[in-house]
C-alpha cells in the first residue's frame, strides 16, 4: 500500500508564484516605467537592494503614504536612502 505524500512543495511554489504576481501589480501601479525600468536594471546586479526598494514602496502605499507614481528621480533618491554606505578601506605603507 503506498501513501501519496501531501503537495506541500507544489502549493508553496504556487504561493510564491501569487505572491510575486500581486508584488509586480503593485509596482505596476506604484512606479512610471522609467522607474520600473530602474528597478528592474537595479535587480539584475543588486536583487537585495530591489527587494528592499518593493519593500518600502508597497509598505508606503499599504499605510496610506504614497498615494501617486513614484517618477524616476524620486526612485533614485530612495534607491540612495536605502543603499548600504560603501566602506572605504585605507591602506598605509610604511
């Protein structure tokens, strides 16, 4: 007699898959697609940094605060706000 394992694995996928498709509806709404141009250049070499930019963006507009298109510039300044300072590294020869 043999069990049938449960679709965990499956149903897991397909909540993410529901997810990310209500994450890029939101940001379709949320950005001008200049912006969204942006984000999508930024995923391609910094993923962490996009995640957190969809982050704020859809927590700003759930809580009421951003009621209109993010423009271009106005992404960049948040992409600067929330990029993690670079370290600058001296060395010194003696």
């Amino acid at each position: 007699m043999s069990f049938s394992q449960p679709q965990q694995p499956n149903d897991d996928e397909a909540r993410r898959r529901e997810e990310a498709a209500v994450r890029q509806r939101a940001l379709m709404v949320l950005l001008d697609p200049t912006a969204r141009q942006r984000l999508m250049n930024v995923r391609m070499v910094k993923p962490e940094l996009a995640t957190a930019v969809e982050n704020y963006l859809i927590n700003a507009a759930s809580t009421g605060r951003l009621n209109r298109s993010i423009t271009d510039e106005e992404l960049k300044q948040i992409l600067l706000s929330l990029q993690q300072p670079k370290k600058d590294f001296k060395i010194s020869r003696r």
